[in-house]
C-alpha cells in the first residue's frame, strides 16, 4: 500500500458522498474518512517498518512533470492531521440541519482530499494544483453555508479567494523560474539547485507571499477573522484545522530547502513576523466580544508563534513548529465545536450574552474547560510540548524573541479563562441548554485523548518527523546537495 490509496480514498468519499443522497451523505462521508484514516495508518506502519510508501509516475514529458507523492516523515505527519480531522470536522456536525448535504459533505472530502494532495506532493507543478483545488471547496462551503447577510458573507469570501489566489501566483512564477534552471519541478531536483543569493531572496519571496497568506501572518492576516466568522463551523474547522498548516508546512518543505541563503539573511525579519502576529493576535482578542472571533485571533497569536519556530532555523525550531501544528489542529477543532455548541443553542455569538451554561451542562463544562487549558499550554498536554519547543529554539536566538513569544501563553491565559468565565459561568441564561450529544460528546474525547496522549508521550511524532527534520537541517546549513 502507497499513499496514493488514500487520496484514492478521499476523492472516491467525495463523489461518493454526492451521489448518496442527502439522506446519506454525512454517513457516507464519515465511514470513506475512517477508511481513509486507516488507509493513513497502514501507511504509516509500512513508513515504520522502513518499507517505501512514496509513489512518482511521469504525467508528462514536456514540461516535465511527475505525479510524485511523498512517503517521509513530515508528509506522514500531515497526512495524519488531516485524515484524524477529518471524520471529527464530519462527526460534530451530527444533529446540525444543512440544507443540500450531499454537496456539503462531498465538498468537505474533497478538500480533505487536496489538502492530503498538498502535504504529499513532491513535484511542485502537482503540488500547485492540490494547493488551488483545496481553496476551491471552502470558498463554496463558506459562502453557500455561512452565517449573516449573504452580501457581507459574499464579500469576506471574495476576499479571501482574491488574497489567497493572487498570493499563489507569485509562487507559480517561482516554480517556472526553478524549472528553467532545474529542468524539472521535482523537489528532489529544485533543493539541489546552486541558487545565487539574488535568485534566491526572489524565491523565498515569492514563496512567502503564498505562504504568508495562507497561514495567515501581519499583516497578510486581514481576511482571516471574517471568513472564520461567516463561515459555518465546519469550514472554519477545516481552514483553522488543516489548511492554515499548508503554508506552515511549506515553509519546512519548499520554501527554507530551496531558499537557504535567502532564509539565513531573513531569519530575524521573518522571526519578528512570526511574533507580531502573536502580539496582535493576543491584543485583538483581548478585546473581542464575539465568541468565534476571538478564537479567530487566537488562532493567529498561534500559528505566528508556529512560524516564528520555523524561521529560527534550527532543530528545536523545527521540530517544535510540526509539534505545534498538530497540536494547534486538534485544539482549535474542539475549540471551535465548543463555540459551534454555544452558539447553536443559545443562537448569540456576543459573549455578553451569554452565561450561567455550568449549571445546564456539566459535562460540556468539563470538555470545554480542557479544551481551554489545552489552547494555553497546560502542561501534560499536546500544545505545551510544541510550544515549549518552540520557545526553547527561540531562546537560544535571543531572550527577547522568547519572552514576546510567551506572551501568547501569558495573555492566553488571560483571555481565554475570562472568556469561559463569561460564557460558562455567572447567571444562568434564561435560555435552556441542553448538554452534548453523542456525537459532540464522542468527538471532545477523542480530542482530549489525543491531546493528553501525545501531552505525555510525543516520542512517536517525534521519531517519525526526526529524519524529514535532519534532511531540511542539512539542505539549509550544508548548501546543495545530492539527495
């Protein structure tokens, strides 16, 4: 078995899930992602067992492209965000009326189909086109399910696809100025490149433009609150979840192997934007009185932290940066569902608003409660691994860059209990809540589960993103190389 199977998988889950009928979609669409979830971990014993999972087929001579998809440890562990989200995203929405479900559901396994596409690629034509396909699903699930006024839901969503889209093009002409020197879009062939320091600060630019776009970071960042907000809880879980970490990752795939020079020159200036978005981000949300938005900017305090990691360079960077993406997947899917539950129920998304849920629903309480302690960096769990990694890299590059970075725990801390302050407790709304369903309910505690296992245990991520993390380390501080 090949990694190939499960995008075989995703992508039969999505016509699947459109020919079944609204009826059945959300079932079809749940069983074909556990299928592809233990396609994944198949895939994953057989990378463990050292036997080859990555596939390359010639599409095409002239250009030459390869259908190349990688089976290494960094690709592996994306994959499995990804395809572990993925029948979550599907689960919480159980109980939920959507209007024409099988194009909602077949929209959501086909951009899981993509983003999957994307981790995988390894010939940067093909990794192209899984980075366009996957914008194109969410921009139709946001605007067609979204919340509010369709005009300013139409307009969030059009600015988004503008912002992403037109960030996508300079990376395009990065890849076509790489293939007329490398004759091939292979990243096998493009890493080993003897680059000039000119060509490559052009290169690492145009990268990031996508790059920083899509994760969001300062100031690119400006169509992240509104589309997190208008979107339907789903799609804000998949963006939040999965696709934010396709720039996050591509900064470790493409972008620092290709570009090292460039990279070296950047890394404080990079660095600092990593760590404005952790300052903005916590401010913003400091002083945010809609629910979903304040995740939103919590959410981006986060991931400029994640980016920081990165741009430092070096091994516990690195390592810290793939830790906290997975982390920060699963915290912000169960984050999110907390506020999906809320605002379903109480049919607000002003905190003001809302309180007094503890004496209804205990048992939401509780998960809500972990969740928030996860979203800080709790020790014992998933996001005070990677962030602690991440701090630890950005300590040995200089103490400031440590103590703003912990600053999103600081003010996280801060605001993220004074939120649940203000929605959980206090006096009880005079509007009934009901407590989690089965599926709400089966949902936070997988999440939980993973975030305390891995909060104990994260030897096993460790060791599968340790030789992926070896290979970036020597492309950048060793120049080109035979692979």
């Amino acid at each position: 078995m090949d990694v190939s199977i499960v995008l075989i998988l995703l992508f039969a889950g999505a016509l699947l899930s459109f020919l079944s009928g609204d009826k059945w979609a959300s079932k079809t669409a749940l069983l074909t992602s556990v299928v592809a979830l233990g396609a994944s971990w198949l895939v994953l014993c057989k990378h463990n067992a050292k036997e080859v999972v990555g596939v390359s087929y010639l599409w095409s001579q002239k250009p030459n492209i390869h259908v190349a998809l990688s089976g290494d440890g960094l690709s592996l562990a994306m994959l499995m965000l990804t395809t572990a989200l993925l029948p979550l995203i599907i689960l919480s929405t159980f109980g939920r009326n959507i209007q024409n479900a099988k194009s909602f559901y077949s929209l959501i396994m086909f951009m899981g189909f993509a983003m999957a596409g994307t981790f995988l690629a390894l010939d940067g034509f093909v990794y192209y086109i899984f980075w366009e396909l996957a914008l194109i699903p969410i921009y139709f699930i946001a605007l067609l399910w979204g919340s509010g006024e369709h005009k300013d839901r139409q307009r969030a969503v059009v600015k988004f696809f503008i912002y992403t889209f037109a960030g996508s093009l300079f990376m395009l002409a990065a890849f076509a100025y790489l293939y007329t020197k490398a004759g091939s879009f292979m990243w096998t062939d493009l890493a080993k490149l003897d680059l000039s320091k000119t060509e490559q600060i052009w290169i690492f630019l145009a990268f990031f433009a996508a790059y920083a776009i899509k994760i969001p970071l300062i100031p690119f960042h400006t169509w992240q609150a509104a589309v997190y907000e208008k979107a339907p809880t789903a799609g804000t879980m998949l963006l939040s979840g999965i696709m934010l970490k396709m720039g996050l990752y591509s900064i470790l795939r493409w972008q620092l192997p290709i570009a090292p020079l460039a990279a070296k020159s950047f890394m404080v200036i990079f660095i600092w934007f990593g760590l404005a978005g952790v300052l903005y981000g916590s401010v913003v949300a400091l002083r945010q009185k809609n629910l979903k938005k304040l995740l939103a900017y919590s959410s981006l305090a986060h991931v400029g932290l994640i980016a920081a990691g990165a741009y430092t360079l070096n091994k516990d960077g690195l390592s810290g940066a793939v830790l906290q993406m997975i982390s920060h997947g699963f915290a912000i899917v169960g984050l999110f569902l907390a506020a999906d539950i809320i605002i379903d129920r109480l049919q607000t998304r002003e905190i003001s608003e809302m309180g007094g849920i503890r004496s209804q629903a205990p048992k939401f309480t509780s998960m809500f409660m972990i969740m928030v302690l996860a979203s800080v960096a709790l020790p014992t769990t998933f996001n005070f691994v990677g962030e602690f990694t991440v701090l630890y890299s950005l300590f040995f590059k200089k103490v400031w860059f440590a103590i703003i970075g912990g600053l999103t725990i600081i003010l996280g801390a801060y605001y993220m209990l004074k939120m649940f302050q203000n929605v959980m407790l206090g006096e009880t709304n005079k509007k009934p809540f009901r407590d989690v369903s089965w599926s709400e309910g089966l949902t936070f505690s997988i999440i939980i589960a993973v975030t305390f296992f891995f909060g104990l245990y994260p030897k096993p991520i460790n060791d599968l993103i340790a030789p992926s993390i070896h290979q970036i380390m020597f492309l950048i501080h060793s120049g080109p190389r035979l692979l």
